[in-house]
C-alpha cells in the first residue's frame, strides 16, 4: 500500500460531492462530465453557454489552486502518446455509448441510487481492474 | 447568465476537488486499479466522500423540488439495464485502465500535463464523435440531455 492518502482523497471526495449537489440544487443538471462535454460537439444551442462554462471551469482549477498559494499535486502521465490516443478514443466513446463516466454515473449516478449507474459503475471498475491486471502483470506494457 | 456562471464555479470546484483527491493523477488512479500490485485503495474514499455527499444533495434538491437558477431538476428517469449500456462502460473502462484517465482529470490535466492532455482530449472527443456518427445513436440523442 504505497501512497496512501485517505485523508485528502475523503476532502477532494466530499469537494466533488459538493460540486455535484450544487450544480442540482442551482442549476437542476447531473455534473456528469462526458455528457456536458459531448453536448458540446452539437450544433450551438442555449445550453452551450453553460457547458462551455462547467468545461472553462475544470480546465482553469489547476490556476486557481496555485493562486491560492499552494503548490500542484505531483501528477504523472505514465501512458505512451500511441497509448494515450487508444484509451482517448475508448474513453470517449465508452462514455457517450454507455451514456455517462466517472462523474455522472460514479458520483451522481450512484448519490441517486440508480441502478443503470451502479451496473455502469461495476462494470466500468471491473474492467479497468482488468485492463490494469493484464497490462501490468501479464503483458507488461 | 447566472447558469453560466454557477456552472463556471461548480466546474472549478469539482476540478479543484480532482487535484486535492489525488483522482487527476493517473498514476493514483492506476494504483487504485492495480489491486494485484502495490494497492492504494485512497480512490474509494474519494468515492465515498463525493457519492456521500451528493446523495444528500440529490434528496435536498428533491425535497426543495425547483432548482435555484432552474425550471426544473433535469435527471435521467431510465432505471432499466440494457446491452448498450454495459457495453458503452466496458469499452470505458479499458479505456480508462490503461491510462488512468477519465473525462474530468483529463480536462484538468490540461494545463498541468498540457501534451498528454491534450493528445488524450483530442483523441476522446474523436471518440465522442464517433459515437454520433453511428446510425443507431440516433434514438438516443433525442434524450442525450437526460442522460448521466
């Protein structure tokens, strides 16, 4: 068990939960973020205003971690680029064919008890654990 | 206006919560997955504090019925399993096992690890895309926004 950090991970946990049960409370929408991504790839529409704005918001955190006077987390990529480009196009597809990630079906999803989301989110941690157990121990990649 | 800009800070607060959770750092994310290897199980807990609260966010909102800024709570009514449904979190989770990557970290990722970020943004809004290219996604796209 190396690098275990209960602590931060429950305090960025309940962050995110926190985010999560804001976005409901004020703006009535599941913070799932494949599916406010993907509805950027529509044609504009009244909604592009706000999912461009959750999106602008992910994107910039890193900035406003650092201009609370912290310094970034130790973050690394350890994906080759032909790699990274296989689990993109997997992810992105998984997410939309599957009709949510993570986010909307992991912490929404399950904060609703919805069963889709808890069949989405057994099968999509089964497979990871898979796909990491075979990358890792038998092919090695 | 007031939706775009609690939209704007919701998105940072969850970006913000990625970088404290240790969740925007794929490595974290695989040794959460590695459960054969060197197991570090800090992820459930990130789970556990965001599933936590934003189940008593969900029966708040039920509760006060209309959103703040909002006409109405717009959550996706389905309760049924269907093929596509697996198969669409199958095809994610390899995806996301063999970079550690999902969707949010990677956009946070963005300006911390900005060549892996964006090779992998790009390559998963290519896949997003893909999606809407297939014939059969079309009967579900009337409901896209309902979805998870």
């Amino acid at each position: 068990m190396d690098g275990f950090t209960p602590v931060s991970a429950l305090v960025g946990g309940a962050m995110i939960g926190t985010s999560a049960a804001l976005f409901l409370l004020l703006n009535g929408r599941i913070a799932g973020i494949s599916g406010i991504l993907g509805g950027l790839l529509a044609p504009p529409s009244p909604e592009t205003g706000w999912r461009a704005a959750f999106v602008a918001g992910l994107v910039l955190a890193p900035l406003a971690y650092a201009g609370l006077g912290r310094s970034l987390p130790p973050v690394t990529v350890g994906a080759s680029f032909p790699l990274l480009i296989l689990a993109g196009l997997l992810v992105g597809f998984g997410a939309r064919l599957g009709g949510g990630c993570t986010s909307g079906h992991g912490v929404c999803g399950i904060g609703r008890g919805s069963p889709r989301s808890l069949a989405a989110t057994g099968t999509f941690m089964a497979v990871a654990v898979l796909t990491v157990l075979v990358a890792r121990h038998l092919v090695g990649a | 206006m007031a939706k775009t800009t609690s939209a704007f800070a919701v998105g940072l607060l969850f970006g913000l919560g990625l970088l404290v959770s240790g969740m925007a750092d794929p490595a974290k994310v695989l040794a959460f997955l590695d459960v054969t290897g060197r197991w570090d199980p800090s992820l459930a807990f990130v789970m556990a504090g965001a599933v936590a609260v934003s189940a008593a966010g969900y029966r708040l909102a039920l509760r006060r019925g209309r959103p703040v800024l909002a006409l109405r709570l717009d959550v996706p009514a389905r309760r049924d399993l269907d093929g596509r449904l697996i198969a669409g979190a199958a095809v994610f989770g390899i995806g996301w096992g063999l970079a550690g990557l999902c969707p949010g970290p990677a956009l946070t990722l963005l300006t911390v690890a900005p060549t892996q970020a964006v090779t992998f943004v790009v390559a998963m809004v290519a896949g997003m895309l893909m999606f809407r290219l297939l014939p059969s996604a079309a009967p579900e796209r009337a409901v896209q926004g309902a979805e998870a």
